[in-house]
C-alpha cells in the first residue's frame, strides 16, 4: 500500500529527510517540488567564499548517512553540499525531486479532503498531505533604502554571490556583519583594493575549533563506525550545554557564557591592536542575545590597514557609494549585502488557504506559531519542518528536522492505515503550546534585546529547550492533541 499522496515543498535537509522518513513508514507517492534547477537548499544557494557550517559536521549530517570522510571538522559548502547529494541519491530521495517547481500556493478543498498545490508556471498537483520544508533561511533580504537601486556597480546579497566579478583591486563595500559575512569578508580581504565594512551591531565572534581530518581518522572512523557515532554523540552532549545556557537554565547561564565571552574577548585583543578599532567592535548587547559567531580570522580581516568598519547607520545607496546617517559618502565599486533572511516571514512567497479559504499568513499576522513547530488549526493535513519555535542557538537543525520528519511520517501513517482522511491539531493545544514556548522564551537570552528571531514582541524562531527534550517530545504522536476527520 502505498499510502496518502504527499507533496514536499523544499529539497534541502528537511525536505529530503522527510521524504526518507516517510518511506521508511511505507509511504511511497511522495513527490519533493524544488524551485531551484537543483536539490541542496542554503547550501546550493550559499557559495559566498568561505562558506562553511558552524555546527560540527560529525553533527551536521543525517543520523542515518554519517560520513566517515569528512575533511575537517566544520565543512565548507562544497563539502556539505556534495554529502547531501551523495546521501540522498543513496537513498534512492532524488528520484522523488522535481525540480523548476516554484510553489505559488496551496489552497485546501473541503469536499475532496485535498490539497491543490500550484507553481509559478501553471503546474498544479493535489495532494492528501503537504509538507513545507521551506526552511527559515531560504529567502534573502535586502534593506528598503534611498536609492538602493541606484548604485552603478555589482550590487549582490552573499546568498546571490556573484562569481562572474572580479574583486581584485575593487573598493568594496559590505553592509552586515552577521554569520554570512564573517565569513567571506575575511575569504576577499587580501584580495580587494580597499574593504569598508558597515556595522549596525557588532556580534560576538568567538575561536572556532575547526581541525583537518586526516586519512588515518578517515581509516579509523570507516573501519570502527562506533568511534564515528561516539564523536557524533560527544559533540551533540557539548552543544546541548549551550542549548540549555541560552535557554535560561541558571546552572548554565552565567559559567558558560562567561567562558564565551572571555574567549571572545580574547580574541579581540589578540587580534585587533588598534585600541579604537577594538571599542567598535564590541558588542553592545549580552553574549548569546544574538547569535553567536565562529571564525578564526574575523577580527584579523577587520585589523587591515585597507579595511574600515563603519558604525555610522547605513542611510543611503549612491551610484558611486554609500551615504551613511552623518552625511559621509564612502566610495565603492562592488557593494555586497550581507544583511540575512527573512526568517520570521515564514512560507512568505507561497500563499496559503485552509479551512473556511483562511489565509494562515492572516493567522500568522502577529507572528507565526505551530504545535510543536509543525502543525496549525484550520490547516487539516499541512506540516511544517523547521516551522516556527524550531529554530536553535546551539546544535544541529537537522536533529530537530530529523524528529519533525518522523513525527509527520507517524501521522502519515494512520492516515493509510485508519478511517481518518485527516487530521490537525486540536485550537486549545496549540494555543497551550504557544503559551509555553512564549513563557520559556521570555526566560531565554533572546529576550534581551531586538534580534532576527522576532517577529514584533515574539520570538517566533527558536526553540527554547535542548534537542534532546524535543525528540522527546516527538518520538511518539500524543494522539489526543489531534482530532482527525
């Protein structure tokens, strides 16, 4: 039996991770719609130089495809893009993908019990269960400035990175300082003419771990697996700590991001010798509020005698520069947008249409909530992976994916299994729900100050616990808080 037909919406992580969980509980009319030409989700779409994860990789893989061959601890775009494709091909997932597919919409018909999916090129496909895999950082933002249109050079966000421009001996300009930019700003210093860099708040930037893997641990991990599935689970322990911390566990807190803060601001002073400079660069908010950055190289990139970080607000785009609020212009010939995503503006570009032709972007009017980070009233047989309140400050995205996936393949399966064609969350457990994440949330490090994990005056990314009480939570569907049809 092959089961409901289910519609994935995203060929990353989440979405081919779902696609594998729902075979393994025997659902097989599966098809992954992908806008792009093809799979790999930010890691298609991020080849900024120096891309790479801050997240371990022996962590950042799927608990069913570790990798034995791993360069390095922290893995570069290529890499990781290259692991998922070789492990989702392995999988026999990408037969599933169907790439060009641009969801447009996704509207619910009551009568058929169906979804009605469309794409931007007139495709339309019905489907018993779709499931958006869309992701948290998939769509870039650009700030809405004066004459931002108006600049006569390249102008590119990092996730557009455009490869066809030479760098070298341009004067370059870099609005942003969040994790994209720490890491290509310093990959193009010594390569561009001149670097001005325009900060709106400086992060903390603490020593990454990074370490080559070489052949003998290649060797090592392929003939003794349970040494990889040992680094794997160490890894995970260390980055539930931090998890914890940021969730306001007291007996955390306060130890933990000391030693982060000492290390940070180590760092600087090890690296930055102008004493001016180094005021610019401190953060004027608590470590860990935003969020937390790795790289070796950062503050050495900005110490160069042709780098200069800017603290003057950004006010306006020139076709020569930039005009900053106190009236300066500084000239550039690249300007390149390190400014994120849209991370709170959750499934933005698709509309769509529950029970009753209710539009959830209307739900989501003050900020975007789910059961568990998945599901939403009025919306029968819609599921969500990486949703809202699913986001972490610590740790690898794609465990809480991985628990996600197999709790919808759950639900998938008693749908093929049962006389019930459907099923949602119940309004008062999703509300109970939102009420926690928005207690603990307020308990969190997050709520102390105005970060990319806000929508408004909720938090609507992050999860406010370790992923280890997620899973938990997940492992088995509590029946009860559903209703089925």
């Amino acid at each position: 039996m092959s089961g409901p037909r289910v519609v994935i919406i995203g060929a990353g992580f989440g979405g081919l991770g779902a696609a594998r969980a729902l075979r393994q509980q025997g659902i097989d009319d599966i098809t992954v719609l992908e806008r792009a030409a093809s799979v790999g989700g930010v890691w298609r779409d991020n080849t900024y130089p120096g891309a790479a994860c801050d997240v371990p990789s022996p962590l950042y893989s799927w608990s069913w495809a570790l990798n034995p061959t791993w360069s390095h601890r922290y893995s570069g775009q290529a890499e990781i893009l290259a692991y998922l494709r070789g492990a989702a091909g392995g999988a026999g997932l990408l037969d599933l993908v169907r790439t060009g597919q641009d969801v447009s919409a996704a509207s619910w018909d009551h009568a058929s019990a169906t979804w009605r999916v469309e794409t931007t090129d007139g495709t339309t496909y019905d489907a018993d269960v779709v499931v958006s895999a869309v992701g948290q950082l998939s769509d870039p933002v650009v700030p809405e400035l004066s004459g931002r249109d108006s600049f006569a050079g390249p102008a590119f966000h990092s996730a557009q990175w455009r490869h066809d421009v030479p760098l070298e001996g341009t004067r370059v300009a870099v609005v942003g300082t969040g994790a994209s930019a720490i890491q290509f700003v310093p990959a193009i210093a010594d390569r561009v003419g001149s670097l001005t860099v325009f900060q709106r708040s400086a992060p903390y930037v603490v020593p990454k771990p990074d370490t080559e893997y070489r052949a003998f641990h290649h060797r090592l991990f392929e003939k003794y697996p349970a040494m990889m599935r040992g680094e794997r689970g160490s890894t995970f322990h260390l980055t539930e700590l931090l998890n914890r911390a940021l969730g306001g566990d007291s007996a955390l807190e306060k130890p933990l991001l000391a030693a982060l803060r000492q290390a940070w601001r180590a760092q600087l002073r090890l690296q930055v010798g102008d004493p001016a400079l180094r005021r610019r660069l401190v953060p004027d908010h608590p470590i860990g509020c935003k969020r937390i950055l790795f790289s070796n190289d950062w503050y050495r990139a900005l110490d160069g005698e042709h780098v200069d970080v800017v603290t003057e607000a950004v006010a306006a785009v020139e076709p020569t520069g930039v005009r900053t609020a106190d009236g300066a212009r500084h000239e550039a010939d690249v300007l390149i947008w390190g400014t994120g995503f849209a991370a709170t503006d959750f499934l933005r570009t698709i509309r769509v249409s529950g029970r009753d032709d209710v539009d959830l972007h209307e739900v989501w009017k003050d900020g975007a909530t789910a059961y568990l980070g998945i599901g939403v009233p009025g919306f029968p047989n819609l599921f969500c992976v990486y949703g809202p309140n699913t986001n972490l400050g610590g740790s690898s995205i794609i465990g809480m994916m991985e628990a996600q996936a197999g709790w919808i393949a759950q639900v998938v399966r008693r749908i093929a299994d049962s006389d019930h064609r459907t099923f949602e969350v119940r309004p008062e457990v999703a509300e109970r729900y939102d009420a926690e994440m928005q207690t603990r949330l307020g308990r969190s490090v997050w709520a102390g100050c105005d970060n990319w994990y806000r929508d408004g005056g909720r938090i609507t990314t992050n999860w406010p616990g370790p992923v280890g009480e997620y899973r938990d939570r997940l492992h088995q569907v509590a029946w009860a808080d559903l209703v089925g049809s």
